[in-house]
C-alpha cells in the first residue's frame, strides 16, 4: 500500500508539470493581455503608461520565457505576484481559501446528508411519495440556472420575508457565530443543490442494483433485520460508484463555484479567479488553476484509497 | 475549476435512464413548485409591511455609512490604482476636486492658480510659473504635517518612468518643482498647458514612500493594503477583509475643523452583482449603491430611499474607423459619414432603449459642464436625407438592396464588447436603421480583454464605445490627430489647431470660445457620432444628508466630508 500510495504521489509531478504547460498555452492563448484593466474604466490612457506596464509585468516577452521565469520561480515554492493587487500569490489564495472551504464544505456536508437520505428511501421504497419528492427536487436542481435561483432565493429569504441577509459572510460589525450561520444558508443551499441530484440518483440506482443481488437474498434468508440488510451490507457496496463521484467533486472544494461566489458577494477563490480572468492576472490565474488540478489528481487517488477501504477485494500493491 | 453547470447531467440522466411515470410525475411536480417559489418572489407585499432593514443594530449611536459598493479595489495607492475614485477619495485628497458641474474647487490648495489672481506668471524663455499655495494645519493621517514637500514628492514620482499613473504624459509639461516655503509649491510649466488645474488628484505622502524607487512604490505592500497609507482626507483607512469589504474611520484630526466629517465610519461592501446590489437595497442592507438603468424603474418608489439619476461625464458614441484602407473606402467620405449619422434615430434610443433616462448627445461635452457648447450642428433621424446623400456619394443599391460603389458593397463590421449591454443594444438599433438605407453592418462581440486590444490595435471598422471625460475640458487627446487616444484614426487639420491651441490657452474665458469652436468642428467633420451621456442610477437613502452626486471623474463621494447621517 505504502509502494503504491508513493508510486502514485510521483506520477503526480510529471502529470501536474505538463498540466502547467497546458494551462499556461491556454491563458495566453486568450486575446489581450493585462493592460486590459487599466482601460476599463473608459479614461485616456498614457499609451506610455500602458507600455511601462506591460514591461514591468515581464508580459512583453516571448511565452515560451515567460513560462521558464514562471517556473523556475515556481520550483523554489514561489507561484509569483499577482498583477493587479502587486500582492503574492500565495497570500491571496490563502485569504480566500478558508470562505470557499466553509461554503462548499457546507454544501457538501449538506448535499451528502440529503443525498443519502433521498438514495436510500428512494432505492427501498421505491415509487412513493418521498421517492417522488427526491425525484422533483433532482429535476429542480437540475434545471435551475444558479444565478436564476439565488437570486429568486435572495428576493423570497431576503427582500421579502426578511429571514436572511441577502449577500456576503457577515455583517460587518456583528462577529457572532450565528450572524455568519445565516450568511451561510443561501448560497450554500443553492449550491448543494447541484450535488444532491446527482449524488442522490446515483446512490438511488447503484443500491437498487445491489438490492436485487445474491447477497442480499442471503443475508435476509438468515434472518438479518432489514436495517442492517441495507444499511451494512447494500449500502457500502453500493456506495462504490458514489464515492469516485463525490471524490471528483470534492476538488471543488478547492476551486470554489464561480456563480454562486458572485451572486452571493462571497469572499472565495471562484470570484477571485473570474476577476483574474478578466483583468488578465496570469500569475493569479495559474496559482488558482494549479491548485485545482492538484486537488482534482489528489482526491482521485483519496478516491482509489476509499475503494479499497469499502471493497476489500480492491487491492494495491 | 467549476462554472456551477451539472457536468454530471448527462450521466445522471443515463441513470435516470427509463424516464418512466415516476419521472413524469417527478417533472410535474418541479414544474409546479417553480412555479410557486416564482410566485412568491413576485408577489407585491403590501407596502409599509416589508421587515425592518437587518442591520447589525450594534451601532451604539455611531453613524456608520454602509455601501454596496460594485468592485473590489486593486490597491490604494491612489495614483497606481486602475480604479482610482470613491474608496480612494474618502481617505486621500488632492490639490483640487470637482463639484456636480465640472467645475474644480481647491482641497489641498488654498485657491486655483489663474491669472486673475496673480499665481500664474509667464516668464521670458517661455515657460510658466503657477504657484500653488496649501492649507495649513493639515496632518497626515499618521500626524506628520503636510507640505510643499509632499506635493514636489508626488509631481516627481507621477513623472518617473514606470509610474503607472493614467494620465502621467499630462503632467511631463511640469519640468521643475520648487519649495518657497512649506505651504507653497511652485510648478514651472514648459509652455502653457490648459489642464493644469485638473491635475493632482491625490497628493502621496513624501514621508512614507520618499527614498524608494518608483518600482518599489508601486510594489509597497504596506502602502498599497492599508498597514502605512496614511492620507489627509477625512478618514482614515481601518480594515480591508479581501474580497469583502473596506472600513474607514472619522479622521479625529481633519483639518477642516471639529465639525468635520459627521460620520463616524463608512463600510464600502463588495457586491459584483448588479442584481444582488438591487436585492440588499431593497431588503434596506445598504445606504448607497450604484445600480443599472434597467433597475431604474423598479427602485424609484422605494421607500426610505431616493434614486438620482447622475448624468455622468461617459459619454456613449459611435465611431467610424479610417485607420486602414477599407474604412478609408468606405468612411473617408464625410457626406457618406453624414449620411450614417442621419440614418440613426438617437431620440429613440434614449426614450425608448434608455427608457428616457438619458439626454441625446450632440457633443462630447455634457452640459453639465461650463464648456459644453448647445450650438453645434446637430444630426436629426433622416433617412431620406441620409438616401440621397448615399446616391449622391455614388452608393447604389445593388440586387441585394445593399448599396455598392466600385464593386464594393457598403457593408461592414461592427466591433462589440461583450458584457455591455446598453451598447449591444446601440448597436442593434443602428444596425436595423442602417440596413433600411441600404448599408449592411454585421456584429463581432469580444470578451473585454479581447475587444480592447483590437480597439487600441486599430484593426476595426465601427464600434460603439463610451469615453470617460475628466472635468477638464481637453478632447485634444481624442480627436487631434496625433493625439494618444485618437482610435479612429481622424484627423482635420482645421479642428487639430484648435485643440491643440484650447491646450494653450490658460483659464475659462480663453479657452471656453476655442473649446466652442472645436466642438462645431468635430461635429462637422462627422467621424465618431455623440449618441447620449451615460446616467448612472444612485440609490441613497434619505437618511444621508449633503449627497449632490456627480458625473465626473472624481465621483459623487468628492464631499464626503460634508455628509451626514440624520434618522
């Protein structure tokens, strides 16, 4: 297990260096460059002031030497200065990363609790009002566009009833814990939606399957009571595909959701990164889509791991 | 990276698969609860009956100004920052602002130099002495005083290589700074420049940041995020939580007396979204914010609440480029370019695409501001006049109903920005009303970055655009035909004298009749079409007092220290 696990963290270095290539080619690859920004505004702008600029962020030069300056800095743990803020990269992303682990860790965690809550009564009791009702709200989260949701969610919660804030992670001045629980509770809401129809329905097929299996005759033939029937038996094995799903999308935990950041006003890594898109910020954007990937080839390999923990017939050398 | 899309969705409906009564029913139901979470989120509350703002009700009798404000600031340093207005305002103050009127009013300075009153010497080799006298008494935020020694420090730095200042070529006219005395700076001009009142938005502190390099300021974290950016202004910097908000505090020691400011603190929240800034006004989270003229209609009658709508200095026009052969083919004829202008109904752009929230445009101008001439001649929606003047050019109709001329036909592209609404909007009206006479245009929309390189690279035919003006009056850097910003390539020779001596002339009564004459000119020479000015729908409580908001480059925040908080 120990051969494997580091065998596998290895393979990660290569797979990550031509990740960075790809990613870099792409950035550049989009037309216009940082001095974007300085034009937003509509103002005269010194054309000097625009040269100055560009030489200073080094984006006069060819690709290819800008990606070896990126690098080399790079493997010496250093992911650059951001273009716009003149801040490093590091440091931004660590502001940011902690309001996008608690929003998607949230919806995860709640996703999770729905999801395994509507798979199963959906997969027992299959055809009935409850499974009926985790099939509308998979369809709802389907076909609702987020940006649609949150802010019919903002005008009902918010505007109307007066229940929630409408945006951002606290008000300013109140650092209780609740005041931050109810900033909490839409956009985490609107985006466990997404993961509670995928992660319910697959749970829902996978356990039906598993249900019908030889198994599962048995261990009901011997006596066993229904709950530990599905419960111990149907469940973990069903619970296979479900995992690689979930795994997959845990490395968004990482990378945030870029709509919802926005609409919500909150302070993530998603919103960061739309800014960096537009304004060009090359060293931010690598930083942020670096991360991404790292976590992406990570939880596959926690994917693989979970695996074996759940099916002891998978076995790495 | 994730764009909130179900990338899933195909393989959970392949799980889903069968899409049996089960699943009917299922959509049947989403259907129905749609439509009820819809239903609720239109539903009118009777008036009076919506909750009370949820407000942090800790205030303690603090007057806290809170703002949904509409982006994040990048740093600031004022004179760096790509975004420099508001945020920076309330903490940072220049020598000069601008009223609602486009007219400068002193800050740091006692007075505007003019020759009236004797602070503008002309010397023999030509050159200009303007002296400028400061204010006494004004302390830095950190305690250190003001003087003559900051305001040489931030001529020096704004003229260095690589300071990234907006409109650092203005200011390589001062060739000398001198010191007479601590409360007075004199700037030795190499010529006479019209502009030098509009310059000095904000003043750096020399004690900070002197003794860097330009390089190093520019990169001075401590200066850019808030730890040592000590200004003048009426508050002073607290807290700046990324991607959050800025917190800035009552300066105890503002220099305009005790009285000053009124309030104790101002919140300037983030809030990207236009429609999540419209969500937190009505749900009364905020006392300001700046919204989309779409909103316009839907907040005029909130309670609480005034909406202005701010004529701003953006003026909305479209260009017509001869900087290549083609648009020299097709625009370089200035009856054909007339003939373009004439065929665009403007009124009806702005009463009915605008919904009458905005005034037509005949000049860059706006006439909020002294030099906006209402003389010029003007191009009224006429598209049998805009006919004959294309079949008198030699456009002819052709099979097609587009008219041609040498085997070319009159069709070109039309360069949009993607993200702008208003000016897609522009572009289709005009693209419709120019079909009618016989000229085809056909669209290209870029992402922002994408749109402004072609833009500043020349390589377009039409585009519809809006520009900034600062109050001061120069359009020299737009239309001469040398000038910096010149993006469609124009130039009328008769025009470009007259800019370029409404640059030399020193004070209002010189340059008003010049500033007159070029804007009769530039709209005679028919090559970029003033369509409307800009308004931006501000939505402030009533609770603020001393708001006048103002369309101009230094924003409607230019008197903070004179506002208040009455409940």
């Amino acid at each position: 297990m120990t051969a494997y696990l580091s065998r596998r963290l290895l393979q990660t270095v290569p797979l990550l260096f031509g990740i960075s290539i790809v990613l870099f080619a792409v950035i550049q690859a989009a037309p216009g460059g940082p001095e974007a920004s300085l034009l937003e505004t509509g103002r005269f702008i010194d054309p000097e002031v625009i040269e100055a600029y560009r030489q200073r962020l080094g984006v006069d030069q060819p690709i290819p030497v800008q990606y070896l300056r990126w690098l080399s800095a790079v493997l010496v743990g250093d992911l650059g200065v951001s273009f716009s803020t003149t801040r490093p990269v590091v440091e931004m992303i660590a502001e940011r990363l902690p309001a996008t682990l608690i929003l998607m860790g949230s919806a995860f965690v709640l996703a999770a609790v729905v999801a395994a809550f509507l798979g199963i009564a959906g997969a027992v009791r299959p055809h009935t009002a409850l499974d009926h009702a985790g099939t509308t709200l998979s369809f709802v989260g389907l076909a609702m566009p987020v940006f649609w949701f949150a802010l019919i969610l903002q005008l009902v919660f918010a505007v109307r009833l007066g229940w929630l804030p409408v945006a951002g992670t606290q008000t300013v001045g109140d650092t209780s814990f609740g005041d931050r629980l109810l900033h909490l509770v839409l956009p985490a809401v609107v985006l466990s939606f997404r993961y509670i129809a995928g992660w319910s329905r697959y749970l829902r097929a996978s356990l039906a399957s598993e249900l019908r299996a030889d198994y599962i005759r048995t261990a009901r033939a011997k006596g066993l009571p229904e709950r530990t029937v599905v419960g111990v038996h149907a469940v973990r094995n069903a619970l296979i595909p479900v995992v690689s799903i979930m795994a997959l999308n845990l490395a968004d935990l990482f990378s945030g959701a870029v709509i919802t950041e926005t609409v919500f006003a909150w302070p993530g890594i998603g919103r960061m990164f739309v800014q960096a898109m537009f304004s060009r910020d090359y060293p931010l954007l690598m930083g942020i889509l670096l991360l991404g990937s790292t976590m992406v080839v990570v939880f596959n390999l926690v994917a693989d791991v979970v695996y074996g923990a759940l099916d002891p017939r998978i076995r790495y050398e | 990276m994730t764009s909130d899309n179900l990338r899933d969705r195909d393989r959970i409906e392949e799980l889903l698969g069968v899409g049996g009564p089960a699943a009917v029913r299922a959509r049947r139901f989403a259907v129905v609860l749609c439509i009820a979470v819809f239903a609720v989120a239109c539903s009118q509350s009777p008036a009076g009956d919506r909750p009370a703002a949820r407000r942090a009700d800790g205030d303690g009798g603090r007057k806290i100004l809170r703002i949904a404000y509409e982006r994040e600031i990048d740093v600031l340093n004022a004179l760096t920052s790509q975004n420099l207005v508001d945020i920076h305002f309330s903490m940072a103050e220049g020598l000069v602002t601008t009223d609602e009127n486009n007219n400068y009013i002193p800050v740091l300075a006692r007075e505007i130099p003019t020759e009236d009153n004797g602070l503008i010497e002309r010397r023999d080799d030509g050159t200009v002495d303007i002296t400028w006298s400061l204010q006494e008494g004004v302390r830095w935020h950190d305690g250190q005083p003001f003087t003559s020694r900051d305001v040489c420090f931030t001529w020096g730095f704004v003229t260095s290589e690589g300071s990234q200042t907006y409109n650092r070529d203005q200011y390589l006219g001062i060739i000398d700074c001198r010191m007479p005395d601590e409360h007075t700076a004199v700037f030795t001009w190499d010529d006479e420049y019209g502009y030098y009142a509009g310059l000095f938005e904000v003043i750096l502190p020399a004690h900070v940041l002197d003794g860097m390099s330009t390089d190093q300021i520019v990169n001075y974290t401590p200066y850019n995020r808030g730890a040592e950016t000590p200004g003048t202004g009426p508050f002073r910097f607290a807290e700046w939580k990324s991607g959050e908000y800025i917190r800035v505090v009552r300066n105890e020691d503002y220099w305009r007396g005790a009285d000053y400011p009124a309030i104790d603190e101002i919140v300037w929240t983030f809030i990207p979204d236009s429609n999540t800034r419209l969500n937190s006004m009505k749900a009364r989270q905020f006392d300001y914010a700046r919204l989309e003229p779409v909103h316009a209609d839907e907040v005029k009658d909130l309670e609480g609440y005034e909406l202005h709508l701010v004529s701003s200095n953006t003026f909305m026009h479209l260009d017509l480029s001869v900087n290549d052969e083609r648009g020299r083919t097709l625009f370089g004829d200035r009856d054909v370019r007339r003939a373009i202008f004439h065929a665009i109904d403007r009124p009806a752009i702005a009463e009915q695409l605008m919904q009458g929230t905005v005034t037509v445009a005949h000049t860059p101008l706006n006439p909020t501001s002294p030099y906006h001439n209402p003389e010029v001649p003007t191009y009224d929606f006429d598209p049998e006049l805009s006919r004959r003047l294309l079949d008198a050019a030699g456009w002819i109709p052709g099979a097609d109903g587009i008219r041609q001329k040498d085997g070319e036909r009159f069709a070109f592209v039309m360069l949009n920005r993607a993200g702008t609404a208003d000016r897609l909007a522009i572009a289709q009206v005009a693209q419709a009303q120019l079909k009618a006479v016989g000229i085809e245009v056909v669209f290209e929309t870029l992402e922002s970055a994408a749109w402004s390189q072609r833009w500043r690279g020349g390589n377009w035919e039409a585009m519809v655009s809006g520009w900034f003006l600062p109050a001061d009056p120069s359009l020299t850097n737009i239309y001469s035909c040398d000038g910096s910003n010149n993006m469609t390539g124009m130039c009328n020779v008769e025009l470009d004298e007259v800019l370029l001596r409404s640059d030399r002339a020193l004070g209002f009564s010189a340059r008003k009749p010049l500033l007159d004459e070029a804007q009769v000119l530039l709209a005679e020479t028919a090559h970029s079409l003033p369509i409307y000015y800009n308004v931006v729908p501000e939505l402030v409580s009533r609770r603020v007092k001393g708001y006048r908001g103002s369309g101009t480059n230094f924003g409607s925040f230019w008197n903070l220290y004179a506002w208040d908080i009455i409940e």
